[in-house]
C-alpha cells in the first residue's frame, strides 16, 4: 500500500484474522515539553516495540512521561534508562540495537489475550468457505476531528472490484475463489463524509497512565475493562441499523461471524489497546440481530 492510512484496525474474534507481524511503522512521538521524535514501531498484539533508525529500543518511563533508551532487566521485559532519546548517543552507554522481551514474556503476553475467553468462543470457527458479510465499525474519541477522508477511501482498505488490494481480495485469492467477503460500514454515512461512532471519553483515557497522562489506564485488566466497554457501547450505537437482510451469522452459530472496528488516528506506542490486534468480547453480552 504506498499511502499510508491513518487508522487503527481491530478484529474481534474471528477465522480469518490473526496476530500479524509490522516492522518498521513510522510513528510520531512527543515528548511532554515539546520535543518531537520520529521513530519506528515493530511487533504484533502481544509484543511490540518502539526504535529510532538506528534500531535502538525506546520506552516511556511512566513516572515523568517522557521517552529514553530502553535496556534489558533481569526479567526478560525491558526498563528505561536515563539516557533521554535524541540528547546522547546510546551506543556510548553500552546499549544495542534490538532489545526487545523474552519468549517467556511474549507467550505471557499472547496468554491474557486468551485467558477468560469462553470456550465456545475460542474454538469456533467462522465460514471458511461461502460468503461472508463483515459488520465495521468508525470510532472516534471524544478528542479526535471527524474522519478526513470520504469512506470510499477506507472502504477500498477492505473491497475493491478490480484486483487491486484488499481484505477482500486476499481472501479471495488465498482461499482459491471459494470465500467472499463483503463488508458493511456503520454508522452510516452522508454525502462524502465518513461518519463514526463518538465516544464519550477522549484517546488518552484509551493510552498508558503516566505522569503525563493520569486519566490512562494503569495494568491490564483496566484495559480490557476500557476497551470492551468502548467496543461495547460502539456495537450496541450501530446494531438497530444493521438490515436483517445481511446474513451475518452464515454458519448459523449465533455468533456474529465477523466484526472489525476502525479507530481513528494512528496505532499506539505501548498502548495494546490502540495497537490492531484480535481479541473477544468476553466481559460483555453483545447482539446484532440476534447473534452474540
């Protein structure tokens, strides 16, 4: 894709989505007076980390909010240093390019996304084969300004007629012609406008608590808490609006077989919130039509 989409992407619980390794996403960090650092994010939805061209990992330290060279602890995770990011040179301090967690914590990591999953959700299936009719969600925190692009422009992230690129046509072809995917977009929309579901708080409820941000989020289950009730409240905005006509349970499981939810601006930096990953709503009840 040579533009570059500002938007998070996020699956719920589904067949044909998965943890997929990014290398290299350019990200715009600022630090709390100011400064501005352009780096580099690489990793997937259980362990990512941030780094300068250079390939030196960078990690916020959550006391003052602001950004220095990471080192490696005695755990397998990783700890900031004091060696601030773009004053000094961290090649001088003995560090070196690539740190990033053990295994032990990345399949820590990839555990909590599994853990209290309801075991009829985790081993179900989605069709594989047939059509199937995604239901996508446009979420904007209370902070954020409208979606600048009409949604034709993000709808042709997921179909496109030709054979350009898209989630539709992957599937299509990786599938050798036997899965169809269609995608419906909600809110609705008007005109050329991109319309989105509006949330009540705004993006940096959704990020890390720092020092610089005292309304984040502060361990894990805050963060599942947050993000399923975000989702939550998005799904139940839009479900009167889905047309019963559109089979979105085609295996007839009562589940819903797909649900994508594009958030506006770009991926976090540590915040697993903001980052595209897949997950399950498995701390609340929602319906679309019926389907769970």
């Amino acid at each position: 894709m040579i533009k570059c989409r500002c938007f998070s992407f996020l699956f719920l619980i589904q067949t044909f989505a998965s943890s997929t390794w990014l290398s290299d996403v350019p990200l715009t960090l600022s630090q709390p007076n100011g400064q501005i650092i352009e780096c580099f994010v690489t990793g997937d939805q259980y362990s990512r980390r941030i780094h300068d061209e250079q390939g030196y990992t960078i990690l916020m330290n959550e006391n003052d909010g602001f950004y220095y060279y990471a080192d490696e602890d005695d755990f397998g995770g990783l700890v900031a240093t004091d060696i601030l990011v773009g004053t000094s040179d961290p090649s001088l301090y003995g560090l070196v390019p690539g740190y990033a967690v053990s295994l032990d914590v990345y399949l820590s990591n990839k555990q909590f996304y599994d853990l209290n999953i309801d075991l009829g959700i985790s081993q179900r299936d989605a069709p594989s084969t047939g059509t199937v009719s995604q239901v996508n969600v446009f979420i904007r925190f209370a902070d954020d300004p409208g979606f600048s692009e009409p949604r034709s422009y993000y709808d042709a992230v997921f179909q496109t007629d030709n054979d350009e690129p898209s989630l539709k046509h992957y599937f299509w072809e990786v599938s050798n012609n036997n899965l169809l995917i269609n995608t419906y977009h909600y809110p609705g929309t008007f005109g050329s406008n991109n319309t989105s579901y509006v949330d009540q708080f705004d993006r940096r409820y959704y990020q890390p608590y720092s020092g610089a941000n005292p309304d984040g989020y502060q361990d894990s289950n805050e963060r599942a808490q947050r993000e399923h009730t975000l989702l939550a409240n998005a799904i139940n905005a839009i479900a009167p609006f889905v047309s019963p006509s559109i089979d979105i349970d085609a295996d007839e499981d009562g589940f819903v077989d797909a649900v994508s939810f594009v958030i506006y601006g770009g991926t976090g930096d540590w915040a697993d919130l903001l980052w595209p990953h897949r997950w399950a709503l498995y701390s609340q009840e929602v319906f679309i039509n019926g389907s769970r």
